[in-house]
C-alpha cells in the first residue's frame, strides 16, 4: 500500500513497525498490507473455525499458511468525512499484533534480568578488586549496595520472564489454534453438515 496523503509521522511508524513485526512474529507476515484483502472461500472458513477472539487478521492470514499475492495500489484520499482511525488507535493495533504473534516481549524481562545479572557480576569483580588493592576506598560500601540492589533486581527480572514463558504458553494454548490447516482434501468423503 502507498500511503500518500497520509503524515510522514503515520508513514514512518507504519514502516518501523511492520519491519519489527517482520523480525519479531513467529510468522512471516508481509510488511504494509492492510486488513482490505481477497479470499478464497476456503481461506474465510479456516479463519471462520479460528476460535480466537481478538483478531489480528494480518497475521492470521499468513499463519493458516495459503498461499498469498500481493497487489500493489495507491490509496486515493477519502472521498468523503475524516479519518478516525488515531495513532492510539494504530498503536493498539500494533501491540496487538506483536503480542499474538511473538513471545519476544514475554521474553523482555528475562533478557533484561540477564544482563542485570551481568552487570552486577561485573560489579562485584570490581568491588572485590577495590576492597583487596585499595582497602581504604570510600567506594566500596555505596557499590556493595548497588551490587546487591541489581542482583536481586536480576534475580526478579529473571523470575518475571520464566514466568512470562508460562503465560505465553498457557496464551498459546487458549488460543485454540488448529495444529495443522488443510489447503486440500482428496481422496475421502467431504463431511456435510
């Protein structure tokens, strides 16, 4: 989609994150589509049997796996009336999509209590070197704090992404999505309901 009447602010956002989409998700979803599509009728039913309430169908579309073309256009400014879409309402939009198809952010806090962790190792070489080579340092009781202050803020940012993991697990689950998707049946019996 060319955005052409659209802000350079909502053009520059809508680039960043449909990039970061593209790194983040556990899906390949194309970047700059929109929810405006073609279906076939088979691809409305398994995204009709999806169980999900909230929807993100850009990257539904791609998770179900059928194949998916690409049109490109020009988007003509409106015709009539004024956008009502905000930037919350977008920004919304794009948690939504990296929350329902990426555990990265459930991951956030164990990343971060890593390094928090290495850090504060770190710091407690240096305090142990201050202590041994200059014992006289006023340093070392404020960094002894510090220290113990990052490690078990470490230690609660590590414990806050293991548990972040389960949720996401459990997330997955509820969910509710099929395994697999059939494109095709042939060779048995179709089922009519």
């Amino acid at each position: 989609i060319k955005r052409r009447q659209e802000s350079w602010l909502k053009r520059l956002s809508a680039f960043v994150f449909y990039r970061l989409l593209g790194r983040l998700a556990n899906v390949d979803i194309p970047p700059d589509t929109g929810d405006f599509c073609l279906m076939d009728r088979c691809v409305v039913d398994v995204l009709n049997k999806m169980p999900e309430r909230d929807r993100y169908i850009r990257g539904l579309r791609a998770w179900i796996g059928f194949e998916q073309t690409a049109v490109k256009f020009q988007r003509d400014p409106r015709f009539a009336g004024e956008v009502k879409y905000t930037f919350a309402k977008s920004f919304a939009l794009a948690i939504d999509g990296l929350v329902s198809f990426s555990k990265v952010p459930l991951r956030l806090a164990t990343y971060v209590g890593l390094f928090a962790a290495c850090v504060s190792i770190l710091m407690a070489v240096l305090v142990f070197y201050w202590r041994i080579f200059y014992p006289n340092s006023p340093l070392t009781g404020m960094a002894i704090i510090m220290m113990a202050i990052f490690f078990l803020g470490a230690v609660q940012l590590v414990s806050i992404g293991i548990l972040g993991e389960y949720i996401g697990r459990i997330y997955e689950e509820v969910k509710g999505r099929p395994l697999y998707t059939l494109a095709e049946v042939v060779g048995f019996c179709e089922n009519r309901e």
